[in-house]
C-alpha cells in the first residue's frame, strides 16, 4: 500500500499558478470543543467549528482549486465532492455546503464560473503511524501517551502506516500523527478527475522537524 501526505500547492509553483484557492473562515466564526485524548487529556484537533459556514476565498491560479483548506476540515468544490462520492472514496465526513461571502481574486479570474464549495471532516482513524520505523525523536520519550501516541515531538523522518493497523479511510488522521493521510486511490481519483488545488507527497519523504538547528549544531561542530 502507498500513502501519501497532501497539502495545498506552495507559491509559485506551477500546481499553484494551475489552480490553488485559498479559504478562510469569516471573521468571529463560531467555535465549539476540540476532541481531547480521553487518556492524556492532549487536543487532538482544532476547536471544532460550528454553523454558519461561511468563507472568504482567494483565487491564486488559472482556475478555482477544487480543494481550498486542507485542516480538520476539507473545504472542496461540487466538482471534488462528485467525483469522490462516485469513487466511492472513504474518509469524508459531515459534509455540509458552505457560503462564499467574497473572493479574492490574486492573479486575475478563472474563467469558469465559482463552483460550490462544500466543508467535509477528515475521519480520525485508529490506523497507526510506525513511529519507530518512522524515526520519531521526543523531548522524552517516557511522556509519550500510550493512547495518542503522542508527546513533545521533535521531529520524524518519514510517517510511515502500519498497513495491519489500515481501517480502509481514503483520508484520514493517524493516531500518532499530526497530518491528513491519503490513500494511493485518493490521490488517483484526484489525477484522473483533473482536480485542482493539491500536492501529494509519499509518506517515506514526510519528514518534519521542530526544532532543525540542534541538527545544524550537530553538524556543524
Ligand atoms: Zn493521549
């Protein structure tokens, strides 16, 4: 099984001069709880957010993204949401239209008209991340929660699946990861629909690292 991480298109690269949309909540949005470890207490997410859903958007390519958050929440357009619900691609929770109330547009307007854009909650999974073959370094590792698996992180080389821990999501969040995770059929169905708005990264070149100078220091001296 190949998995992959997915994020928005970085400035300046061509999937973004393609078609990167950026969504941000209005102004004093309404917000709940986050969802806490019910072992360590620790937030794993962000405060939830509550009805109405309504967004500013800002148009950065050629064309509308068909992805435009990519968080707790996905914010996708009518296009993604079809061809996913087609595909029958798992994950995708709680979907709900959200208003556009203003855009923005960055680098001139997308001829086609704005589509409708829905938010939809990526599933939190029981699916596992091997933090050991991961190459995951804690401040200390004896504070790591044995529920969340998580700690004060300092880095990780990679976000490796454990594929016996896989519950069958096409997106998901890891317990004892931080990030959305796709399936290699997400990341198809994405091609194959010529969608807009995302970049997919394999889970072997994932790395992250909070604090890279204790890196440089080592070798530097
Ligand atoms: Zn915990």
């Amino acid at each position: 099984m190949n998995f992959f991480t997915i994020e928005q298109p970085k400035p300046g690269s061509p999937e973004d001069r393609n078609g990167r949309t950026d969504s941000l909540p209005e102004e004093g949005f309404n917000v709940g709880e986050c969802s806490r470890c019910p072992a360590c207490n620790r937030p794993l997410s962000m405060l939830k957010w509550l009805p109405p859903y309504r967004v500013e958007l800002q148009s950065w390519g050629k064309h509308y993204g068909d992805i435009a958050e990519i968080s707790d929440n996905l914010i996708v357009s009518e296009r993604f949401l079809q061809a996913f619900t087609r595909s029958d691609v798992k994950g995708l929770l709680c979907v709900e239209p959200v208003d556009v109330i203003k855009v923005v547009h960055r680098r001139g307007k997308p001829t086609e008209p704005l589509p409708r854009y829905f938010k939809a909650a990526v599933a939190r999974s029981a699916t596992t991340v091997d933090q050991q073959q991961s190459g995951y370094v804690w401040e200390d590792k004896t504070n790591v929660c044995p529920k969340c698996l998580f700690g004060k992180l300092k880095r990780y080389q990679a976000l490796i699946v454990n594929e016996e821990t896989w519950t069958g999501e096409d997106i998901f969040f890891p317990r004892g990861g931080h990030v959305p995770i796709v399936s290699e059929r997400f990341k198809q169905v994405f091609a194959e629909n010529g969608l807009f708005g995302a970049v997919f990264t394999p889970v072997e070149e994932a790395g992250y690292d909070s604090c890279p100078w204790e890196i440089r220091a080592a070798t530097e001296y």
